[in-house]
C-alpha cells in the first residue's frame, strides 16, 4: 500500500511540474520582444497595414489575452493538437519527427560514452591513486574541462573539416545519404568528441572522488589484511558501493548533456532538436517552441524521478518517509 501510495505522489509532482513548466514557457514566450508575424509571414509582416496586422494576428490566435491563448492552447493539446509551425507552415509534430531521431542518436551516444569512460578513468585512476599516470590524467582533465565547447568545435572543424578535410564539419549525413551509416559516423565523430570531452571529466572526477573515498572505510582495511589487491578491492567491494551516488549523477546530468547536445547541434548545423529549438525562440515559433520544452522537461523531470525511486530501491536509507519512522 505504501508503495502504491509513493507512485501516486510521484505520479501527482510528475503532472504538477509539467503544467506549471507549460505556463511558465507559453508565457515568456508571449512576452518576449518580437514579432511572431514575421516569422509566419517573412518580409510581407512589415508591409501589412494595421488592419491587415490585426486580422493576421486573430488568424494565428495571438489577439486574445494571453491567458486565454494559453487555455485554448492547452484543450487543443490536451486533444494531441500543437498546433502549427510560424516557420514551417505544417504540424510542429511532424517538423519534430523529421529531427528528433538525429538528438538521441548524438546525445545518447555522448550519454553513453561519457558515461563508460567516465566511469573507466575513475576506476583506473583510483587504481593508481598518485601514481604519475593519474596525475598526468587529472591534469588533462582540468585542462579539457575549461575549455568551452563552441571553441573546442570550432578548433575541431578548422583541423579536421578546413585544414585536413578528412571529416565533415556540418549535417548528420551527406546530400543523398541518410541511409548510409558510414556517412553517419562520419558526421558524428567531432560533435561525439566535443561533447564527451566537455563533460568527461567532471563525472570521472566525481567517481574518482567516491571511490578513493570509499577506499579510506574501515572494511577495505580488513580486505587488505585477507590480501586482496587494491584493484579486487575497487571491483568487487568499492565500486558496488557507488553505485547508489553514480545512478543519480547520471540521472541528474542528463539535462546538463541534453542541453550541451542542443549547443554541439548549432554549433555543427547538425540537424536536431537543438537546432531546431534556437530557430524555434529565435523566430517566435510559439507552438514549436512550446513543445522542444515540454518534450525536454518531460524528459528531464521523468529521468530525475526514476533516479530517486531507483535510489530508493537500492538504499531505503534515502527514503525521507521512511527514515523518519525509522527514528520513531
């Protein structure tokens, strides 16, 4: 009963969040400085009288207080309806579903990667904690870690696309061949590389931390004393002791990696969710833009969520109810 009672509360804060997300995004949306006819209309919005601006606006339903532009929006995506793309001039969802398929590849595979190999170097590193190896790999590192990812792309593009022209610097896929997995991998490498380097160090620092923490506990003591080797100690004990504070790192960056994924798409015209979502603020697409941000803060809430019952499931201890009746 009591976990059937936990999913409901869940469920509730899930639908909460998403409603009060929607309000906040419709309406700064509206009151952002700009025109939305232009980017339904283009040129022809500046030589439109006032008559002709005032019936454009009650087309595209923008004339109405913007409460009452959000209520109608709501019931009509309530029904499924998001209506259509200013930019476009067809269904946002199905501008979306042309996209969406290029984000998770290149961000999964950045989630993926930066992931593995974080937690590899953390592993390796604790392993030969102040050894040379690990000081020359901290070093690196700190240095990767500062440096931003735009300017990163840029360098990538310059001696890889310009200078040695063995890689693409824009696209998911060549002219004629999205089809073509080569050509796909072709144009995954460098944003792949810019977005893991931005970020692997920061998580394997943070596994590295933990382990070498954990390390220091009295029980690996007693391991050592059985005459167990540091590396069995770090696999077999350390390391699934972790992995409670893992999970949750990895579920709490997703929206970290999410949006350094949105900034590598505009950086490379990789189109995606995030090209397409800088496109959608920058040309007032009001009904495209109300939908990348609800589809990323569906995501995001949904994935932190999972992570806390996850972590509940793992280690009770991090149950605020239930520690509480622990201590009664």
């Amino acid at each position: 009963m009591n976990d059937v009672i936990y999913m409901v509360k869940k469920v509730m804060q899930f639908i909460f969040v998403i409603f009060l997300l929607s309000i906040i995004v419709f309406y700064m949306a509206r009151l952002s400085p700009g025109d939305p006819l232009i980017s339904y209309y283009g040129e022809g919005a500046e030589r439109m009288n006032t008559t002709e601006k005032l019936e454009a606006m009650e087309k595209l339903g923008l004339n109405e207080p913007i409460y009452k532009q959000y209520i109608s929006w709501f019931s009509n995506a309530s029904h499924g309806q998001y209506g259509i793309s200013y930019k476009y001039k067809q269904d946002v969802t199905k501008v979306i579903g042309d996209v969406y398929k290029n984000t998770i590849i290149l961000g999964g595979l950045g989630y993926i990667f930066t992931f593995l190999f974080a937690l590899l170097l953390g592993i390796f590193c604790t392993v030969h904690e102040d050894k040379l190896i690990d000081k020359i790999i901290c070093k690196v590192g700190v240095i990767t870690t500062c440096i931003p990812a735009f300017w990163l792309s840029l360098i990538l593009i310059l001696i890889f696309s310009i200078n040695l022209r063995i890689l693409p610097s824009s696209g998911a896929y060549a002219m004629g061949k999205s089809g073509s997995v080569v050509s796909r991998i072709e144009h995954l490498v460098l944003p792949l590389i810019v977005l893991i380097l931005s970020h692997l160090w920061y998580y394997t620092y943070m596994i590295r931390n933990e382990l070498v923490e954990e390390i220091r506990q009295d029980y690996v003591l007693l391991c050592k004393i059985k005459g167990l080797s540091k590396k069995k100690i770090v696999y077999k004990h350390c390391l699934k002791n972790i992995m409670p504070s893992y999970i949750s790192v990895m579920a709490i960056s997703v929206p970290h990696i999410l949006g350094e994924t949105y900034v590598v798409e505009k950086v490379f015209s990789y189109p995606g969710l995030g090209s397409l979502s800088f496109e959608s603020a920058k040309y007032h697409d009001y009904n495209m833009l109300m939908l990348l941000c609800l589809i990323t803060g569906i995501l995001v809430v949904f994935v932190n969520m999972i992570s806390q019952v996850i972590n509940d499931k793992i280690d009770p201890r991090m149950k605020h109810d239930e520690g509480e009746q622990d201590w009664k």
